[in-house]
C-alpha cells in the first residue's frame, strides 16, 4: 500500500476502534485499537514499514507538546516534589535496576539493550488512565501526580533509551560520557526550547501589537511549534522531547498571562490538539497491533528456537519488574512524606494502586518502534529487536489489562476503607433528566416570548427543542413510563394523519393538485404511519431494513420528481397547496382529538400533545413563507431567539444547582454542552 492508502486504512481503524469502545463502555480504547491492529496484519495481511527517523517528531513531540501546554500548572506545582522524583529519579533506579533485573531473566538480550528496554518501559500515559478512571473514582492526587509525571518521564526515559540505544549501535559505552551526554542533552534540549518558545510568544505578541487577532495561524503555530523545537534540537544532538516539554510549558505560561489569548484562541486551540491527540494516540495503538505479530514473526524466524509460552512468560516478568520497582517506590515515598508531615500515614493499597496506574503507553511504544533496524556500519541487524518490540508491546498490553481489572476493585475498597465525612446533600436528578428539565424551561421561556412577528422562527426553535426533549426521554425513560407515552403518541398521530390524508382527498377531488402530488404525498403519509408503527415496537429507533426501504423510497420520489413532464413552477405550487391543507387539517384534528379527551390526559401527556402542536404550527409557518423571504434579517432575529432559548438554559442549570439538585461538576458539563451550542451559531452566522 501507498502511503495515501496507508493513512486512509490508519484513521478508519481509529474510528472503528473509537465506535467499539463506546459500545463497550467497560474496555478502554487502546486495547480495542491494538486488537484491530493485530487483525489488521495477521487477517489482511497489513505490513507498514516505519522511517525511524520521523516517527518521534510526528507522533511523539505533539503529544507531549499538547499534553504539556494544557496540563494545569497549579496542580503541577502542588506535587512538584513528587511528579520530579517520579520522573528522574525513579526513571533512573528503574532503568538501572530493571535493565539488570530483565538482563538476568531474559538470556536473549545485551547488557546494553536490557537498559534500553527498561528505560523506555518507564515513562507512564496519562490518555490510557483517563480511559480506564472515566468510570471509576480515583484519588485526584494519584491523577495528577501520573499526568505530571508524565510529562517529564517521557523526555527523561527517551533520552535515557537513546543513550542505551546510542551504545548499542555504536558498540561501545562510558559510565562518564553516558553521564556528560545525558546532561548535555537535556540542558541544551531545555535551553533551545526555551528560547524557540520566547520566540515564537514574541511574535504571537508582535503580530497581537498590530491588532491582528487570527486564531488559526495561532493554533497552527502552536502546531508548528513542536515540530520545529524537535528539529531544531535533534539538530544539535540535544534531546527533542525535553525541548518540546520546556517550551509547552513556558508557552502555557505565557498565554495563560496574555490578554491577547482570547477565547476564540483558546477554544479552537483546545478543539484542534483534542483532534490531533485523539488521531495520533490511535494510529500508535493500531501501529503496535500491527507490529505485535510482524515482531513475533521476526524473531521465531531469526531463532526459530524460542516459543511463544516462553516470549509471554519474559513479557510478564518484564512487567512485574517495572510494576515492583514502582509500588515499592511509592510505598517508600509514604513513608518518607509520613516521617516528615506526620499527617499521611503509609498505605501499601494505595502503592498498589499507583503500580497498577502506571500503565505504559503510546510514548513507550513510539521509541521502542523507533529502534533503527540496523547497527552503525549499516549491515549487521540490530540485536534482537524483534524480541524488544514484542516484550515492549506485551508489557503494554499486560499493564491495560491489569488496570482495567486491579484500579475499580482497589477503587471500590480504598473508598469503603476511608472514614465517613459528614453528609452530603443528595443529588436527586440524573445528567439525562436535568437536560429535559433545562430544555423544558427553554420551552416554556420561549413560548413566553412568542408574539405574531416572531412566531415562525419561535416554531423553529421549538421543534427542534421538542426533538431533542423526545430522543432523550426515548433513551432514558424505563419500559413502564415509556409505552404509554409512545401509545399515546401514535394514536394522536395517526388521527393527525387521518385528516391529513382526508384533505389531501378533497384536493384532488377538487382538482387543485394533479394526480402526481396526491401520490407523492400520499407515500409520504402512508410512510409516517409505517414509521409510526415501528417506533412502538422499536422505542423509536427504526430498523435498518426500515431505514433502507425508506431512503429508496425517497431517491424513487425524487427521481419521479425530476422526470415528470409537468412545469416546475406548478408542482411547487400544487405541493405548497396540499402541504398546508395537510397541516391545516392535522392541528384541527389534533386539537379536536384533545378536546374529546378527559382532564387526565392533558395531565398525563402534556408534553406528548405539545410536540404535535409546535410541530404542525412550524410547519405551516415554513409553508406560508417563502424563501425569498428568509433573508439575513430573519437569520438575525432568529439569533435572537436561539440566545433567548440558552440564557433560559443557563438559568435553569442555575436554578437546579442552587436547588442541590445538580453537582457543580454537572453544572460545568451542562453549561459546556451550552456554551458549544452558542459558539456553534455565532460561527454560521459569521461565516
């Protein structure tokens, strides 16, 4: 495959394995996008030869650039001490004693190369623990302190593997030049970051001096900026990755002080490296699915000796090795923070529980896939890289699969274990339940606001409130709440549609449509009955044989539409004509069937009967409009009411938060969802 076609297949892999996980809520997304990776080369055969040479500058330096632009730097500096430790010196007892202990235990490899196996074992990913803490309760501190570390263990343990690689290739290894180049590459690393961020923040200021407020050549700088101080210092054989951390982090700083940073920068900044990181934390995960059993074939081929049980086995102890080193590590940690505070006392669960959120990720395999082929004189293949890269990809398998399973239970008894605080107000209503209260009160504010000028876009504002209040009580509402509600729904409808079919009857007895729009109209009514029926059985959802048989039907329409003889003028005339007696028809129906209904089912279907009305109301203010009429001062006044309907929102999440109804932390992600929506009609509108 072309490179073209290489990318195309990545990112369908990624949205595939992205589909999957929100299906199966309880598995994290890396594990299913390795899953399909190994599908992808031992079903179909995919093979993908990497250039070494750019995978780290185009997947590596923009994780941790974002990563560390957006990580919180109060917290950071909270746990300074910690996050530091871990990810130094930690990093090193873990390189150096890890590499001795893998040395010991897998006879296949160097000296050289154990080191460099434990080195990149040691940096942690954050994106994999937030995956897996999305439905468990984890200690803010222990999130914070991995993030944190994070960022930091992943330049510290890739300069360090690259000092072990560098010795590897080249055959020869100084305890005292090892030493001079880590600290040399990491001090110049830092200062060429430093000043490249300087001087990038220089020019957003200069360009922000002569007014020119552009968020997209600020976000694409920010892209570009990685990318630049990876190059700059690989350049002058410094460490990429520590360039890259240093200047995110000054560059955080600086916007975060900057009065020139608006909001629109920061929220396409945010939206743009959310993308990206979704896409590249993928491809790398689909990448070492595809590499797991190319790895595995390289090395039974070389050796031919070694069998699979044996390559799990030195996975495993691999893992435990680096999972020991750092529960000890932490449990040591407590002790020490124990002698000094005296107000944590030491909790070997908790240790465990950092073990098992230590888990290895995309930083990991990105420098393992890194590992040049050959050695320095061009011919002699690397040693044993095939066993590296299945051990490094195993391990990281092993480390999700063992926080998938150790972090909810451990989880679960750290909270039973704690003492009770004092009682908490309850928080009554659910995420779904609190969205149909806000939109309802948007509802009843709107129709407050509806007069004779502003009806129509009023109608079009509410229906497709009532859209969203129906699609979320169809997927939130029990069986027993729901079946009635939807009984209720259809027999209304269906006496609508009665009387729309009877007016669209007289019509064509009257002559005032052709038989070809009474025919394409009655489709359409007879295929709102079928619908009608399949939301019954369905709650709501069609079929997909349904869903097909409905679009082919209505390719058919329009294809009669475009090959019918008669004038176009006429048909849009005739279908205006029957469209409104259709309308026309239906709210009377629908208003005499309610009348002829007792109290208690106004009472009981209030909302049912009001999603009819606004419905037909919309339609017949679209039919009596036309669209030469729809112009940029109707766009403006339907503004209005669209900002009308969100503040009614932003005072009902209020209303609820006041109440204790709500948490804070729903409020924040309901006021989110609003404050997405408004930026999403203030963008039309200024495009």
């Amino acid at each position: 495959m072309g490179l073209v076609e290489v990318g195309i297949v990545l990112l369908g892999v990624v949205l595939l394995g992205n589909l999957i996980s929100h299906l199966i809520k309880d598995l994290p997304v890396s594990l299913i996008e390795i899953g399909l990776g190994v599908i992808l080369a031992t079903v179909f055969k995919v093979q993908i030869t990497l250039d070494t040479s750019w995978f780290l500058l185009l997947f590596v330096a923009p994780l941790l650039y974002s990563d560390a632009w957006r990580f919180p730097k109060r917290e950071m500096w909270a746990l300074k001490g910690p996050i530091f430790s871990n990810a130094i010196i930690l990093v090193i007892i873990t390189t150096l004693i890890g590499g001795v202990a893998i040395y010991s235990l897998v006879p296949e490899l160097s000296l050289a190369v154990s080191f460099a196996l434990a080195a990149i074992l040691s940096p942690t990913d954050p994106v994999a623990v937030q995956a897996i803490a999305q439905g468990t309760k984890l200690p803010e501190r222990l999130l914070h302190l991995v993030a944190g570390e994070s960022l930091i263990n992943d330049a510290s343990g890739l300069v360090i593997f690259k000092v072990a690689l560098a010795a590897t290739v080249t055959g020869t290894f100084s305890v005292w030049q090892a030493t001079g180049e880590f600290f040399y590459t990491s001090l110049i690393g830092a200062l060429i970051g430093a000043v490249l961020a300087i001087l990038f923040n220089t020019i957003l200021e200069f360009i922000a001096s002569r007014r020119i407020h552009d968020a997209f050549f600020v976000v694409v700088l920010q892209i570009f900026s990685p990318l630049m101080m990876y190059l700059v210092a690989e350049h002058f054989h410094a460490s990429g990755v520590i360039a890259v951390v240093v200047g995110a982090v000054i560059g955080n700083l600086n916007t975060k002080n900057n009065v020139n940073y608006t909001g629109e920068i920061q929220m396409v900044g945010h939206q743009t490296w959310d993308i990206l990181g979704y896409l590249l934390n993928g491809i790398i995960f689909v990448l070492l699915g595809i590499e797991l059993p190319v790895a595995m074939g390289a090395f039974v081929g070389v050796t031919g000796k070694l069998a699979l049980p044996m390559l799990f086995w030195y996975a495993l102890i691999t893992w435990m090795v680096i999972f020991a080193i750092r529960v000890v590590w932490t449990y040591l940690n407590q002790w020490w923070r124990y002698y000094q505070n005296k107000d944590e006392h030491p909790d070997f669960k908790m240790a465990f529980m950092s073990g098992l959120v230590g888990v290895r990720g995309a930083v990991t395999m990105a420098g393992v896939l890194s590992i040049p082929t050959v050695l320095s004189d061009g011919e002699t293949p690397f040693p044993a890289r095939g066993i590296v890269l299945f051990i490094a990809a195993t391990v990281i398998i092993i480390s999700l699969v063992m926080a998938l399973v150790g972090v909810p239970l451990l989880a679960r008894q750290t909270q039973k274990a704690q003492p009770k605080k004092a009682k908490r107000v309850v928080q009554h209503m659910t995420e779904p339940r609190a969205q149909i209260y806000i939109l309802q009160s948007a509802v009843r504010e709107l129709e407050q606001a509806r007069n004779i000028d502003n009806q129509n876009l009023v109608y079009a504002v509410l229906a497709r409130y009532h859209t969203k209040i129906r699609q979320l009580q169809l997927e939130n509402m029990n069986t027993e709440m729901l079946n009635p509600m939807l009984e209720a729904e259809v027999q209304l409808r269906k006496t609508c549609l009665i009387a729309e079919n009877d007016a669209l009857k007289q019509l064509l007895k009257r002559r005032q449509i052709s038989d070809f729009v009474y025919s394409n109209e009655a489709q359409r009514i007879a295929r709102i009955q079928d619908n009608l029926e399949q939301m019954v059985k369905r709650h709501g959802y069609l079929k997909f044989g349904a869903r097909l048989h409905h679009l082919t039907l209505m390719i058919f329409r329009a294809v009669r539409i475009w090959m019918t003889d008669e004038d176009d003028q006429t048909i849009r005339t005739q279908m205006k004509r029957a469209q409104q007696a259709e309308n026309e028809a239906g709210l009377a129906a629908a208003k005499k069937y309610v009348e002829s209904q007792p109290k208690k089912y106004l009472q009981r279907n209030q909302q049912v009967v009001h999603n009819v009305m606004v419905a037909y109301e919309y339609n017949l203010q679209m039919v009596q409009v036309s669209w030469s009429k729809r112009d940029q001062k109707a766009h403006q006044e339907r503004l209005i009411v669209e900002m009308a309907g969100l503040t009614a929102q932003r005072e009902a999440i209020q209303h609820l938060l006041e109440a204790h109804f709500i948490s804070f932390e729903m409020a924040l992600q309901l006021r989110q969802t609003i404050n997405y929506t408004e930026a999403g009609l203030l963008a039309d509108e200024t495009h």
